[in-house]
C-alpha cells in the first residue's frame, strides 16, 4: 500500500518533474512551449500544479524529454503532511528509546565490584 496523494499533491509532483526534466535538458519554458504547440503560460500553470494535462499532451511531454510517461508521476519527496508525521513519529521514537534506556540503567546495570 502506497502513500495516498491528493489530486493537488500529484498535479504538484507532475509540475515539479516536468520543470526538473526540462530544466535537467536546459530548455527555457518557451522553447518547451514552442516545440510542444501549447502557450507558455500554460505550461507554467502545469508545472505549478494549477492546470493539468490531457494523456496526448501527456504523450507528447515525455517523447520530447526522452523519459516514459510514469517518470513524471514519481514523487521526489514526501509530503508536508508526512513530514510532520516522521517528524512526530521521530520525536516519539527518541523519547521512547531514551526511557528504555533509563529504565535499564535504573533495573539492570550492574555496579563494577569493589577492587
């Protein structure tokens, strides 16, 4: 099972592969534009996850950046609402681990015999 995305998180994540790729084979947004046949505003709506793409345009993005369609539906990084649950789940983790600890020293440790 897979992290649940909202529609705006994958139009994010889209916008911010195809602006990576693009910027990774050094094409201004209007050479991108221009070669595609869409407008340049356009194209910065999409690649800020404010409009979306038809599957033809779709098509036509990843044979002109060299890449299979589904590169540019991978995430490259977590959302902010998963990053406040590791952040969470982190703090959790150290307060737990920092107890048990404590409880071992108190219950478990062994004094060094006199010498």
């Amino acid at each position: 099972m897979g992290i649940k995305m909202t529609e705006q998180e994958l139009r994010a994540v889209f916008g911010g592969n195809l602006k990576r790729y693009r910027n990774y084979r050094k094409l201004s947004q209007a050479k991108l534009a221009e070669n595609l046949g869409i407008s340049i505003p356009f194209l910065s709506d999409i690649e800020n996850g404010r409009k979306w793409v038809s599957p033809a345009t779709l098509v036509k993005f990843s044979d002109f950046l060299g890449i299979e369609p589904h590169e540019l539906f991978k995430p490259t990084r977590i959302s902010a609402a998963m990053e406040n649950n590791l952040e969470k789940w982190g703090t959790d983790v150290i307060q737990a681990v920092t107890q048990t600890v404590s409880d071992i020293q108190k219950h478990y440790v062994i004094e060094p015999e006199n010498r």
